[in-house]
C-alpha cells in the first residue's frame, strides 16, 4: 500500500503567505521523517481568498501557483521521501518548457519524482491563463505526447492542433528511465476507459464523487486495461479527505 499526503498548500484565515510556505516544510518534513511514501503537492493557480470568494467554490486559498518550485525545494531539503505533483494541469503548460523543468527536478530529487497530470477542475484557471476550457482534453494529450517525446527522443518534430515543433531536442533527458512515472488524474466518466486504455494508472478522489460512482467508473477502466492488453492489474491511488485533531476529544 502506498500511503502519502495530498498538500494544497492552503493558508489558513488570519495566516500570512509565509507562515503558509513554512507550514507546508513543516509538513513535509514531518512526512520525512515519519516514514510516508510520498508527498503529492496540488497545482493551484489565482487561489487567493479574494478569488476564490468571488467564484463561489467553496476551495480554499492555496499558494501551490508553482508546484515544481516547491518540489525542488523539498527534494533539496530531503533524501528518502518521493515528490510528486498532483496533478501538473497539462493544458496551461508549455510541453518543451515542462519537459526540460520535470528533466530538471528528477535529477535534483535523484529520482524521487513522480509525475501526475490532469485537466483541473477549476475553471477559473483557464480564464485567468486565457485557454478555454473546451480545448482542455485536447490540449492535455498534445501537451502529453510532446512530453514523451522529449524525453525519449534525442531530437523530434511534432505538428499539431495547437503546438508544432522542428527537430528540437531537450536536455537534459529524466534520471529515472525513460521518465518518471506518470499517473492521471479521473474524474470525469469517459476519462476512465480513455486512461485504461493507455495504460495509464490512476488518482481518484472523494472529493466531487462518492464510492458507488468510482466502483463503476473503475470497472470501465480495468475492463480497458485488460481489453488493450497491458499487463497485471492497474494501480490506483484514492485520494481522501481526513480531519487530524489534536487530541481524541477534540474529534468527535
């Protein structure tokens, strides 16, 4: 079982941006040293409380605008935890930018990365980076083909919808070979079969849909999986939210 923590960076009412970034070291520090798997920091952006109340979300205000600079630096600051992102929204990055700056981290982290991508549910980072939303889907797997190329091609072109590349080559390639593992983000029904069908393994929460909806979505899946001939069982990772008290009483 891998057992981790999922960071949204959030700051609390009444907390500064930086009593936030050092409570999430903290925190990561704690994982450290306390024998967790891994931490997965989220990729939030235009999450202040300012925002976030005018939208209506009901999210918290999160500083996770920049989740590979926070990743550097807990990697500097470590030596056995994994880092991973969860998830890296494909459709507002750059691929050849993105490709040379995971490269990067995966070598700082001395292979401790571990690379989850998604669309975002949050509609709001689309408007404020000025991609609409209806060209997420595509975008993301453009976005992920390039990647892949990047990294395991010593030069490549790509001609798409929205990107087109001649004869570039990144370096520096990802220390983990031939890249670090990748893991998707489902949240939408068509997304499962989608993902099964690559081979893809899987993040899934609670947070927007309850057990009954992802049993059924996760038989789609690995119904895919096995229909496409990958081998063994998929691996998913569930997400869930947990209330930590300070003392027994004070839970209940």
């Amino acid at each position: 079982m891998h057992l981790g923590l999922f960071m949204e960076c959030d700051y609390r009412p009444g907390a500064t941006e930086e009593e936030a970034l050092a409570e999430a070291f903290g925190l990561v520090q704690t994982c450290e040293d306390g024998g967790l798997d891994a931490v997965w920091l989220a990729e939030r952006h235009f999450a202040s409380r300012v925002q976030l109340d005018k939208s209506g979300s009901g999210a918290v205000p999160s500083i996770a605008s920049a989740p590979l600079l926070l990743a550097s630096a807990f990697a500097a600051r470590t030596s056995r935890l994994r880092l991973g992102i969860a998830v890296s929204v494909l459709p507002l990055s750059h691929p050849i930018k993105l490709a040379e700056e995971i490269a990067t981290l995966d070598h700082i982290s001395g292979g401790r990365f571990d690379f989850g991508v998604g669309r975002s549910g949050f509609a709001t980072a689309y408007a404020g980076y000025g991609v609409p939303y209806e060209e997420s889907r595509e975008r993301f797997q453009e976005c992920l083909d390039i990647l892949l190329l990047a990294w395991t091609q010593e030069t490549f072109s790509y001609h798409g919808k929205f990107y087109e590349f001649n004869d570039v080559g990144v370096v520096p390639k990802p220390r983990q070979k031939p890249y670090p593992p990748i893991r998707v983000a489902a949240t939408t029904a068509d997304t499962f079969p989608m993902m099964g069908k690559q081979g893809y393994p899987l993040f899934i929460g609670l947070r927007g849909s309850d057990l009954e909806m992802n049993a059924a979505n996760l038989a789609t899946y690995r119904q895919a999986w096995q229909e496409a001939g990958h081998p063994g069982d998929p691996e998913v990772y569930l997400r869930l939210p947990l209330y930590v008290a300070e003392t027994a009483e004070a839970a209940y």
